[in-house]
C-alpha cells in the first residue's frame, strides 16, 4: 500500500511540472508573437522594393514614351494604358509591358500625377499613407525620395540619367 508520505511527494511533483509546462508554453508564445512582427516587417520591406522597382518601370516608360514622340504629338500619355500600348503609332509599340500592380496595396490604383492642363500624365505615385522603411541611401533615379513621411511621397516621373563630368558637373535634367 502507499504511504501518505509518498502520495503528497507525487502531488508536488505534478505542480511542479505543470508550472514549467504553463511557464514553456508563454516563452513559445512570446517567440512566435516576434517571428510574426519581423515576418511582417519583411513582407513589407518586399513589397517596398518592389514599389521602387515598379516605380521605376514607370519611370523608365514615361522617359521612353516622352523620346518616341512624333513631332505634332503630345509628349505625355493620356492614360497609363497609352504606355502598355502607344496609340501614336499604327503598330505595337509598347513602353511599358503591362500595368503593374502597386505592391503596397495589391491594386493597380495608382494616383496619378497630371500635367498643369489636366490631359497627360507627367508621374504616379502609390496610394498607400503607410510610413517608408526605407528613408534615405536612395539611388539616382529616386533622388528626392529622403526622408519621405509616406508612400505617396515616393512619386515616379521621367527623368533624363544624370552623367557626372570628370570636373564633378552634371548634365540633364531632373
């Protein structure tokens, strides 16, 4: 038969281990309440990249659109799909290979930055009032994108490269 001694011996045991298991079980919470933030901080790190990287698709189909102009043609287009497809011309001439999705907010609802009358689109922007990870170090095609407050700050319109002269003068225009 068992003694009373070694009974309360067993029943100590088991509090003891069931503290260690509820105190376990909070340290894993806690870890798996951080991998979740940094996961969360990454993903929108990636998508931040690839703003910049679409933005300067962007960029890029605006300059080209801007240098394919027939003379007596506007210069600008009056609508994103003019890049994806250039009516100027009787054949396909593309700028742009599609419209891309704003990878802040998974939409392609860019805003879109006119010309002073209204009728062309001179840049775009995303949409997004989140608050940039990435505030400064920027490359030379997003010059201007320091210490932005949002990502609607970040506006992506054509830009001419800059070459910088030996005697460290630049040529083109912003």
């Amino acid at each position: 038969m068992r003694s009373a001694k070694a009974c309360r011996r067993r029943t100590a045991q088991r509090g003891y281990a069931y503290l260690s298991l509820l105190i376990l079980i909070s340290i894993i919470g806690v870890a798996a309440a951080a991998t979740a933030q940094l996961g969360a901080v990454y993903q929108r790190r990636v998508a931040e990249q690839e703003l910049l990287f679409v933005g300067g698709e962007f960029q890029r189909a605006l300059l080209s659109y801007a240098l394919a102009t027939p003379v007596g043609q506007p210069n600008q287009p009056r609508t994103l799909d003019d890049l994806v497809r250039d009516p100027r011309y009787p054949n396909v001439v593309r700028h742009l290979r599609k419209l891309y999705a704003d990878p802040m907010t998974g939409k392609a609802d860019w805003e879109l930055v006119r010309s002073p009358d209204g009728q062309t689109i001179v840049g775009v922007h995303s949409v997004s009032h989140a608050r940039p990870i990435q505030i400064a170090h920027f490359s030379g095609e997003f010059r201007g994108f320091n210490d932005a407050k949002t990502y609607m700050d970040w506006v992506f319109v054509a830009r001419l490269p800059v070459v910088v002269r030996d005697g460290g003068s630049s040529s083109g225009t912003p």
